[in-house]
C-alpha cells in the first residue's frame, strides 16, 4: 500500500496538475491513519490554497461550529482528514467557485481512503461529494440529501457548503439549524468521546 507521502507525490507528477507543481502550490489533503471522520468536499478555496491551510476561511470557521470542534481538534487531533473531490483550487467562475475536476477523485480517492482503516463516518458537503458517494443522479438535490441524512447514516452525513454565501438558504430552511446541526453535533461528539 502507497503511503500517503507517495501519493502526494503522483498526485503531484501527474500531468493534470504539473502547472499547480511548477508554481509550488501542493494538493491540500489530510489523511492521519487515525482519523474517525473524514470531510469530503469540493475543492480547496482561494485563500485556503495560498496559506496552505484547508478550511483555513469563513467556511472553515462555520464547519467547525456546525460539527462543534475547535481548530485543535480539526487540524491536530489525527481524528480528522479532509479529502477533497479536487486537491487545488479550480478558479473563479461566474457565480461562486469552478466545480472540482472529473474524474479526480476516481483516480485519487481509492489509495487515499485505504490510508484510513478507522474511519467511522465520512461528511459530504455538497453535490459533487454526495453525488459520488452516494452513488446519485445529479438530478438529486443537497436539500434532500440533508433533510434526509437518516438514510445515509451510519457511514455517511450530507451537508450544505459552509460557504457564508448559503446564509439565504439556512435562512429559508430553519429546519437545518434547528434539527440537522445538533444532529451532526451528537454524532461527531459520540464518535471522537469514544477515543
């Protein structure tokens, strides 16, 4: 089995990512063999690419209050990893961010996620991770996905983008913040207090 080194490195050599290579910007991924939880999102925002940092933004500040951990837990605990859908920012598009590469978590994910044998829930957040793993149309909506977390569970936990920008729909969906949070909340607690 690669170890996560190794992989970092192919990831790096592969042709599709040589001009992140060339301009010395590294995938941002994190898989701590002891990880519990593992945060699979789109892609690596702006500002966390260019401090090197995943999560290091105003989503990561709001994902971290929505699983009710503090930045100690998140980032050096070895109970987190963060596995992105694309390991680099994709670029700015007309509303919001560009959508993670295809066919770059197929090609990464599988000798990633064996890194981790402990893993006893993976969080989805947004289309594209549950899409994926969930094994979805993209017709399905995160909406659903989220008001229904139930059917998923125990291996998995569907969540809206911490982006501030889906303030506007927390705001039309008080049913999020009200059930679904202290939801996530229990489990994450359950799963880390056993450690």
């Amino acid at each position: 089995m690669k170890t996560l080194d190794e992989i970092i490195s192919a990831i790096m050599a592969d042709s599709e990512n040589v001009g992140f290579t060339q301009v010395g910007i590294k995938p941002l991924v994190a898989a701590p063999e002891t990880a519990r939880i593992v945060i699979i999102g789109q892609a690596p925002g702006v500002r966390a690419q260019e401090t090197g940092i995943y999560f290091n933004d105003p989503s990561g500040d709001n994902l971290r209050e929505w699983l009710g951990i503090n930045r100690e837990t998140f980032y050096h605990s070895g109970l987190i990893a963060v596995v992105p859908m694309d390991f680099y920012y994709p670029g700015k598009a007309r509303n919001g961010d560009l959508p993670p590469r295809a066919g770059f978590a197929q090609k990464w994910h599988p000798d990633i996620l064996r890194l981790m044998p402990k893993t006893e829930l993976f969080i989805l957040i947004g289309a594209y991770a549950q899409h994926f793993y969930l094994k979805q149309k993209s017709s399905v909506k995160v909406t659903d996905n989220v008001k229904h977390f139930r059917d998923f569970l125990p291996d998995y936990f569907p969540l809206v983008h911490p982006s501030p920008r889906n303030n506007i729909w927390q705001a039309k969906n008080p049913w999020f913040k009200e059930e679904i949070l202290p939801e996530l909340r229990k489990r994450v607690s359950e799963i880390l207090s056993q450690i």
